[in-house]
C-alpha cells in the first residue's frame, strides 16, 4: 500500500506556485483495507475516501473506459493491481498526470516537466479524446497558464472531438463549472481563444462566438470587432479582480450586437435589449446561478444608460436606478458599475482613460438614499399621490446633488 500526491499539487509545485488542493492516489489498497485504517469512503462512481485526521481525498488508483456518451459515459476499474503508471495514463494533461512518492521522488512518465519547463499544454495520450470536458478544462489551463501554449498534435485531437459531436453531449452544468473557473482566471480571453481555435466555442457557446467578425464604430472601439472588445473587457474584470457576476457580465453585455441588421453596421441601435434577449436563452441553457444571470441581465440592459451618465436628466438617472433596483439591491448596482468599467476600458487605447460616470451615479444614488420617503408619506393627505411626492422629492435630490458635484 504506497501513498502519492498527483496532479495538481505536484505541478505547482514544480511551478513555484501556491496549491489549495493536495490529491492523494493510494495503490496496492483494497477497499476494505481503507476502511480497516480508518478512512471514511466518499465516492460514488469510483472508491474516494476522506482521512481520518486530515479529511483530504485519498482515491485507489483505477482506470476508466469509455461506455458512452459525455462526462458521465465511463466505467472505472479500481483494483490491488492498478499500477501508478496506468492511474497518470487516465488523466487529461502531461503536466497533471506528475506524482510526487512519500520518499520525495518525482514520478514523471509522460514528460510532464518538460512540458512545464517548455510552457505547453500537451494530452497525456489517445485516451484524451475520450472524456469532451477535457476541451473545456485545457482552456481553463491556458486561461491560468496564459504564457503556455497548446500542442499542435493536441489541438488536432480537440477538434476531432468537436467535429464527431462529442462536445454536444456535455451537461450544462459541467459547462457551466468549467465556464466560471476560466473566467475567474488571470486572462480569461485564453479560454475563448482556444475554444475558438479547436471549433468548441461555436457549439458550446455561439452566441460569443458570433460576436467575431462584427464590426463597431472606430471612433467607440478603436479594436473595431465586437468580439475583440469582449474579450478585452473579460481581461478587464480579471484584471481589476472582480467577481465571477461580474466577469460574467462582461463576457455577454454585447451579444445583441452579432443580430445587428447589416444595413446599419457599424452602429448598433437597440442591441441592449437583443443582448438581454440572447442572455435570458443562454443562462436559461447553462443554468447559469441566479446572482450571475440576473446582473448580466441588469448590465446587457442598462450598461449605455451608465455610460452615458453625464448627459442624463435627473429624472432619468432615477429611472435608472428603479428599473435595477439599486435602492434596494445597492451592492449589486455597484457591480453594474464595475462591469461597465470594464466595458468602458476594454477598448484599444482606453485601458487607463478616466471614467466618471460610476462616481455620478453613486453621488446620485446616495442623494436618493438620503430622501426621507417615510416622512413625505407621512405628510401626504391623498394615499395615491405618495410614490408621485416621493419621486419628485428623489429627482430634485439627484438635482441638488449633481449641481453641487460640478460646483
């Protein structure tokens, strides 16, 4: 029975990097011995168990074989005789499939550290295409590992896996899981690319997909393609650390813009309730969370009425804020107003341009905040003249403020 840290833990190691997880594969152990040593079994499709002390994932080495379609189409073997070598053989990347023995020894069959030394992300073996999500988990490694690039031969095997279909049977929530870690990393766009390059974006996700090739106004987007710019704005929210809504947010604002009817290219009318539209299907489809659907929502709608802040009305900045509720829900207007800097700086040549309007729009909305609406319903004689009394008391409070922002 012979214990080994594999995977992850042992490549960032290698990388000088810190490791939240450390994954353990035991060989040479039955399931009864485990248990005889007083670890708790957790797992459901292939023997995982919990230790006693630590609680870390202890798994027997096993093997898998392909049975049908999708993540869930394997049957694993777990058995005494399952050597190291043909754990590592099962998994998706050089670079991940290291083990590191109790005596310290680095165990490397697959050249994994060359591949680290030499920055590229290679498939272990023909097992790769096998298991679709792969495709989605080496863009989520480029969208980390952004300096490393992807083998010739392996983005070769990715686009076989797409081309015979098999990416259509992932499940949305998989999607979705693989989805939000690449955009919490440190460049998101390297995702994109790389399911752009291998043919996985237009079936997973078509609508960002059809983003490229679009043209906008120079004069807005000197980077001209829409797609270009949603990709600059995704590295935007990485880069200022904002969270996952957020970069959600960023990644679908613009996807209305790809059904603009060519006779108005490269303007854009009415694209914000086209990409509300388009937002609404694709959550509905990933079964995105609530928190992220919903500000994406707020943001395909209402991110040119921020942008245009300056030139509002009073009347309708409060407009503004009722229809995203930011009276109520006052942190998540600030991550309209953190998305939209991103859009607003995810352009060529605007990375550091000044942007005014999140500080109006939160001097307005403190303003608001500030109207006492108990004690004017209080002095109204007639019940049904209340929310009339009380708008107009918010709308000169945006007045006064505003005025006094530019005094």
């Amino acid at each position: 029975m012979r214990t080994y840290i594999v995977g992850g833990a042992v490549r960032d190691e290698l990388l000088g990097r810190p490791s939240a997880d450390r994954d353990y594969v035991v060989v040479g152990a039955t399931p009864e011995a485990m248990r005889a040593a007083g670890f708790r079994p957790v797992g459901k499709d292939f023997p995982v168990f919990l230790h006693p002390q630590t609680h870390e994932e202890y798994a027997l080495a096993r093997t898998e074989r392909k049975s049908g379609h999708g993540y869930h189409g394997f049957t694993f073997h777990a058995s005494p005789d399952v050597t190291l070598e043909q754990d590592l053989a099962r998994r998706d990347l050089t670079i991940n499939a290291m083990a590191r023995g109790e005596d310290g020894g680095l165990v490397d069959p697959f050249g994994g550290r060359r591949d680290l030394e030499a920055k590229i992300l290679r498939h272990v073996g023909p097992a790769f295409a096998e298991d679709p999500v792969r495709i989605l988990r080496l863009a989520r490694f480029a969208a980390r590992f952004d300096d490393f690039t992807v083998a010739p031969e392996t983005l070769v095997l990715m686009r076989g896996i797409v081309d015979c279909g098999e990416v259509d049977h992932l499940v949305a929530e998989r999607v979705w899981q693989e989805l939000a870690k690449g955009l919490s990393e440190a460049k998101p766009s390297r995702m994109f690319e790389v399911l752009r390059d291998c043919g996985a974006l237009a079936r997973l996700l078509p609508e960002v997909e059809a983003l490229f090739g679009v043209p906008q106004r120079a004069d807005y987007h000197p980077e001209i393609d829409a797609g270009v710019h949603t990709m600059m704005v995704i590295d935007q929210s990485a880069r200022h650390g904002f969270a996952l809504p957020v970069r959600f947010a960023a990644l679908t604002h613009d996807l209305g813009k790809a059904t603009t009817p060519a006779d108005i290219l490269p303007r854009h009318l009415g694209h914000e309730q086209r990409s509300a539209t388009l937002v609404e299907a694709l959550c509905a489809r990933l079964r995105v969370p609530n928190d992220c659907r919903d500000l994406a929502l707020i943001m395909a709608r209402h991110h040119g009425a921020v942008h245009r802040a300056a030139e509002l009305r009073p009347a309708t900045v409060v407009e503004l804020f009722e229809k995203t509720d930011a009276l109520r829900r006052p942190e998540r207007f600030r991550q309209l107003l953190d998305a939209c800097l991103c859009d607003f700086t995810g352009r060529l040549g605007w990375e550091n341009r000044p942007y005014a309007s999140p500080q109006r729009l939160l001097t307005a909305l403190a303003a608001v905040d500030a109207v006492p609406a108990g004690e004017i319903a209080a002095a109204c004689s007639e019940r049904g003249s209340i929310p009339e009394r009380i708008r107009a008391a918010r709308i000169e409070a945006v007045r006064l403020a505003l005025q006094d922002a530019r005094d």
